[in-house]
C-alpha cells in the first residue's frame, strides 16, 4: 500500500483537542489524549490496515480562517494519535525503526475546520 489513507482526529470544541501553549489541569489533558488515542485507533483497526514494519504519519489541520498558528503547537495532538496507531497494532512501537514522523501541517483559509492523519505505509509487513 503507498497512497497514503487519511484518519480523522476529533476536535475540542472545533479546534485542536491539544496545543503545546495550553494550560489545562492535568485531568483534562489526560481526557484529551485519551479521546484522541481511542478515536484514532479505533479508526485504524475499521480500516484494516493491517500491521506494518514502518509507517510515516503527519497531522494536517484546516483551520477554517487565515490566522497565523504555529505548526510545532500540533505536536501536543499528533503524538496520542501516533499511540492509537500502536494500540491498534499498525506498528509494533512508535520508535525511529517503525515511524517516520513528519511536522504537522496547518491549511489556512476559509472552509470546514478539520483535523487529521495521513498515513504512509512505506514498508508491509
């Protein structure tokens, strides 16, 4: 499999469900990744992707406006995405010999607000 598939991460409130700048107790930010981890592996498990030596993933996130965001904050997302990826066993770790990590991207410009995960299967199983 080379094109990539495409996994949706829900968002919090229309946004990012994680940024590197927020402050949240930690409560919150524990229900967070967890929300994102659980949606993003069940996800990967519907798909039947199956399981892979190594994948490359990124984030993309459409804002829906034209302000200027920093990709790096998306890490904060992007990394209990990557676990559900694991959970659902698509890679063994999400360690350098089983993922390429690319930095996530942001879409500005007008249109749905939409937050998800491109995966490249760059080597089967």
């Amino acid at each position: 499999m080379t094109d990539p598939v495409e996994i949706d991460v829900p968002l919090h409130k229309g946004k990012a469900p994680l940024t590197m700048n927020q402050r949240l107790h930690w409560r919150e930010v524990a229900r967070r990744k967890q929300v994102v981890r659980e949606a993003v592996g069940w996800e990967a498990r519907k798909l039947k992707l199956g399981r892979h030596n190594h994948i490359s993933v990124q984030l993309h996130y459409a804002t829906g406006d034209n302000r200027g965001r920093d990709e790096d904050n998306l890490v904060a997302t992007q990394k209990p995405a990557v676990d559900g990826l694991v959970d659902a066993k698509l890679i063994p770790k999400d360690t350098p010999e089983h993922l390429t990590w690319w930095a996530p991207a942001i879409h500005n410009g007008p249109g749905k607000r939409r937050l998800w995960l491109t995966i490249k299967i760059t080597e089967e199983p």
